[in-house]
C-alpha cells in the first residue's frame, strides 16, 4: 500500500464568511498543492473540507498520515466521537446535533477507502507544510476577496459566530 503524508489547514474571514483550504499532498517526498474557496462557510467546514478534498486526491487505497491543526478533526477520530455521533444518531454527548454532519459524512465515506491516522500538528509554529497549507487557504480567502472587489460586488456580511 503507497504511504501518502497530507497536511490540511482552513481559513475563513469572518465565521461565517469566505473561507478558503489548502492541502499539501507527499508521496515518495514529492509534494503536490490543492486549494479552494467558498464563498460563505465557517472555519471548521473548511477544515474538513481540506481533508476531504486531499483524500478526494488519491486514485487508490493508500495509507495515509494526516496532519492537521484543527483539534475538532483530530480528536473526532482519535478520541472516536465520530463513531459515538453516529451511534447517537449524529447527536453530541449533550444531545445538540451534530454540526456539518454532511461533511462529517463525506469525510468518513472517504476514509474507509484507506488507512488513515490523524496526527495534531500546532498550527503558526513553523511546521513547513502546515504554514504552506495556512497560505494557501488565506490566500483562496483573499482570491475570493478581490474577484468580489473587482466585480463591485459588496462582501457577505461577516459574523463572529463560531462552530
């Protein structure tokens, strides 16, 4: 089974608001870059879509390592609350619903194609790919940005919610 190494970040002006993601895929060292944008999403969406859209990459099973900032990813699956929200009917412990079951849904369909542990990285403490990754997702935010400036159309107002 190849061995790919994936760091994933998300970014997002405003939560909600245009979010961007990135990803940096390694197979045999040699790196390939993936990014987005949605013009209106939380931070956490973004976070999961990155994952999302890096497994979406490989064309066969693979075992995969992935390195992600976000502790809400991470621990879903370390911690197996991903299994326990499923059982509950995609209910927390404190039986709120699940926020972005879809992606949650999307995610776990791409995972059963693979071997794959999450690892936790510390986001802005100079990890290599992670700060790759950081600018990639802030920079598809700032690309939205300016087609919004440029078209003359005014930004979506922006909120301090948070998932």
């Amino acid at each position: 089974m190849k061995k790919v190494t994936i760091y994933t970040d998300g970014a997002c002006s405003g939560n909600p608001g245009i979010g961007g993601w990135g990803a940096v895929l390694l197979y045999n060292g040699v790196p390939k870059q993936i990014s987005g944008y949605d013009k209106s999403t939380t931070n956490n969406r973004m976070e999961l879509f990155a994952v999302i859209q890096a497994l979406r990459c490989l064309n066969q099973s693979c075992e995969c390592e992935i390195y992600s900032d976000s502790q809400y990813i991470v621990d879903a699956f370390n911690k197996d609350w991903i299994t326990a929200w499923q059982n509950n009917g995609w209910k927390t412990s404190s039986k709120s619903e699940v926020k972005n079951i879809d992606l949650w849904r999307a995610l776990l369909y791409e995972t059963q194609k693979h071997s794959v542990k999450f690892i936790k990285v510390k986001g802005h403490a100079n990890v290599e790919h992670n700060e790759t990754c950081d600018k990639l997702a802030r920079g598809e935010v700032e690309r939205y940005q300016k087609i919004l400036k440029e078209s003359g159309t005014l930004p979506l107002e922006n909120e301090t919610k948070s998932e």
